[in-house]
C-alpha cells in the first residue's frame, strides 16, 4: 500500500509543478486552455493562487512531498488527517474555481482527484493496520 500511496503522491508532486509553472509562465497561450470554462492561466494568475503571498501550487508540492515521506514512513494515521485536511482545501479551492472564477484549471481538478484517492487508501491503510494480529499459539 505505501508504494502505491508514494506513486500517487509523486503524481501529486508532478501535478502541482505543472500548476506552478503555469502560475509563473509570462508568454502564450496555457497549455490547458481548452475553452472558456478550462483555463489554468486565468485560474493560477488569480488572487486566490497565494495565500499569504505564497503560491497554492508550492503548498500543493510541499503537502504532497510530505505525504510521500508519511506513505514511506508508513504513518497512514497522520497521513489520513493530512489528507482529509487536503481533500478540504482542495475543495474549497474547486468552490473558488466554479463560484468565484467560473474557470477550472485541469491541474487542479486532477490533484483533487488524487489527493481523494489517497484519502481513501489511506483511510483503507489506517483501518486494516488496526485489525489485531491473528496469534500463532
């Protein structure tokens, strides 16, 4: 379980870089511009990409960095509340997308996706590592 919850963090990693990027590009047209309602420019160059004049995608890298070095250390307890605090923020951030901005960005819907699923894994994780051993008297 802990390779697959590093993988998924990795994809997280990944995924919040390509945010980064967009949110420091200066020339053309996003790669995910697809049509008004998908547009990851207008989403990562928007007021709501800092907090505390912080970029949301670094916080994404960080967390998910952070969440790998958990899977690894195999502490799903911590990693379960890490990502139910994730999965809040990043549907507080898809609110600001539909409500807000009425443009969603391709990176941010994925990395919702997987902060989810690892949500779930480590949910699973934390439940089956509880069960009592079986003895072998």
């Amino acid at each position: 379980m802990r390779y697959v919850l590093i993988l998924l963090a990795l994809a997280g990693i990944v995924v919040a870089s390509l945010a980064l990027r967009e949110h420091y590009r200066t020339e053309g047209d996003a790669p995910c511009s697809i049509n008004a309602h998908w547009d990851c420019g207008i989403v990562n160059k928007s007021p709501f990409a800092f907090i505390h004049g912080i970029p949301v995608a670094d916080i994404g890298i960080a967390g998910y960095l952070l969440l790998a070095v958990l899977a690894w250390a195999r502490s799903y307890r911590v990693m379960l509340a890490g990502t139910i605090f994730g999965v809040a923020f990043s549907l507080y951030l898809a609110h600001i997308e539909k409500d807000i901005l009425g443009v969603w960005c391709i990176y941010c819907v994925c990395s919702l996706g997987i902060i989810c699923l690892m949500a779930l894994l480590s949910l699973i994780a934390t439940i089956t590592n509880r069960q009592p051993k079986p003895s072998t008297s």
